[in-house]
C-alpha cells in the first residue's frame, strides 16, 4: 500500500511523534493507522525507560476545583528541564493530571496511573505520560497529589510564580462571600509564611522534643543559670509554634493580628463559626536531590557515545 504524506501527517498530528517515524510506522503498519500509533508507542516505551532514570526536579504544580466547588484537588508533575515545563503539552498534561485527581477515588499516585487517563479514554494516565516522554525527550513523574472535599464550606486554590508554588485551602462553615474572602486571604498567607502545620496539636512530639533539646542547649551556651533556662525553652518553643502553625501566625497584612484573630473577626462578619479544616502547599521540586552535571564531562560522553 502506497503511503501518503496525508497519512504521515495525520499520524504525527494524532502522537506528535517525529515524521520519519510515523512513515516507517505506517509502512510497517502496511497503511493500518492504529496499527502504526500502537507500534510508535511500543517504541515510545522502549524511549521512555531509557530515560527512566534522569533526574525529574522542574515541572509544575497545577491546582483543580470542581464547577459545584465541593471537590479540589492539588498535584505535582516533574521533567527535566524548565524549558520543557513551559511546554503547552506538558503544562495541558498537568492540569488534566489535577482534573484526573479532583474525580478519582484512588489514594495513590500508582492507583491513578492505571486508571484510564481522563483526556483520553483510550489509553491509562501512564500510557499518556509515556507517549509524552516519547515526545518531549524527556523523563516526567506525576509525584504527587492532594485532595480535597468540602461539605458546608469553600475551597480556595492559588499559583504563585508561573507554577512554582500551589496552595489549596479548605475552610468550614459557610459558602457565602466573606467565607471564600478568609480562604482566599489564608491561599496567600499559605504561599507566603510556609506553615508547616494548621495548629499546635498537629506537631508530631518527637519534633517539639528535639525544638525544646536545641533551646535548651541554646540558652545553656549563653551562659543561663539552670532555673531560668526552662522558661526560655518554654517561650522560643511558642514562638517556634507562631512561626510554624498557620493558625498561631501573624497575619501578614497586618503584623499586629494572628490568624486565629482574624477568623474569629471573619466568623462574626459571617454570621458562622468558620473554621479552616486542612491546607496544603506544594513547592515544585521540593525535597528532590538535582544531580550535578560536569559540562564538560557530559560534552565528552555525548562525543564517546
């Protein structure tokens, strides 16, 4: 069967793989066009696995809200380089992956790679990242994901630095205009102070212990006779809390309130007892070690290879 440049275009239109692949595809497909898509994505595993094993530190973080805003959800998906974090597929790949997250059931990461990709039916959300990494030439992870679900309230998300940081809020207790106010408020105290925690009782004791042995050891060095040193230990550790708990910070619109003051204030001016119920802040590439690269060195192998 004679292929035509129609039929090369549509199927590079159809995976965005490369023209002299999808020719010889098609020829070896003997001109049956899902033939050929299923063989450029068996080599486009065979591509992918090969890059398995770069470093994945870049990306974006992408938020989603149901249109009825009861459900939200928050994800982190990683490549290589900046550059391929701009790219429009790579950017539509990620807010697919929110969308796809915000509707699952699933409680993993590894659960919603095998469920069928949102964007496209026919093929499962690993397929869909493994046909891109086929694509951009670079390895990509889904890393992570946060879900929300609200009863009586409001879910508020924000996107700092072009994809950099997401924060998703949740807060209880009414869904009038002054409760999506307080979440919105709460979005950006988020981004901007990293709590790491929304009160004092969510820090785990083995971390007030170890903040409590450093303050201690702190005012022991500066000399602090022995029956004063407990006190100072006591006063840092609450500020460690003023520090690390949303709810215990200060605002930062304005310094002379906390965020507990200002959704008490909030809950009066809503006629509801308004309570935030769970936060989240993702920071692309947060805690991933970025291997080192020698130019010169990579020049050498890349004229070895």
């Amino acid at each position: 069967m004679q292929i035509t440049a129609k039929m090369v275009s549509e199927l590079r239109e159809r995976t965005g793989a490369g023209m002299m692949d999808c020719k010889k595809a098609l020829v070896q497909a003997e001109g049956d066009m899902e033939k050929a898509i299923e063989i450029l994505r068996e080599k486009g595993l065979a591509a992918a696995a090969k890059k398995a094993g770069r470093v994945a530190a870049e990306g974006v973080v992408e938020t989603y809200i149901t249109e009825d805003g009861k459900v939200g959800a928050v994800v982190e998906v990683n490549c290589e380089t900046d550059f391929v974090g701009k790219n429009e597929d790579f950017v539509n790949l990620a807010k697919n992956l929110a969308k796809q997250a915000a509707y699952s059931t699933a409680n993993t990461v590894e659960e919603i790679l095998e469920e069928k990709y949102i964007a496209d039916e026919n093929m499962t959300v690993k397929e869909a990242i493994t046909a891109l990494i086929a694509k951009l030439g670079e390895n990509m992870t889904f890393r992570r994901f946060e879900r929300f679900n609200v009863e009586n309230g409001v879910i508020m998300d924000y996107i700092h630095g072009g994809g950099r940081i997401a924060v998703m809020v949740q807060v209880e207790g009414a869904t009038n205009e002054v409760a999506k106010e307080v979440a919105k408020e709460l979005a950006l105290q988020i981004a901007a102070a990293n709590p790491l925690y929304l009160v004092k009782e969510d820090v785990p004791q083995e971390v007030i212990e170890k903040e409590r042995e450093i303050y201690r050891q702190q005012a022991l060095n500066e000399g602090k006779p022995e029956k004063v040193v407990e006190k100072m230990v006591e006063g840092r550790l609450q500020k460690y809390f003023k520090e690390v708990c949303l709810i215990e910070q200060l605002w930062i619109r304005d310094q002379d309130k906390t965020i507990r003051k200002f959704v008490e204030e909030k809950s009066k001016e809503a006629n509801a007892e308004l309570t935030v119920k769970k936060f989240v802040r993702f920071e692309k590439g947060e805690g991933i070690e970025k291997k080192e690269e020698n130019f010169a060195e990579e020049v050498m192998k890349q004229t070895r290879a």
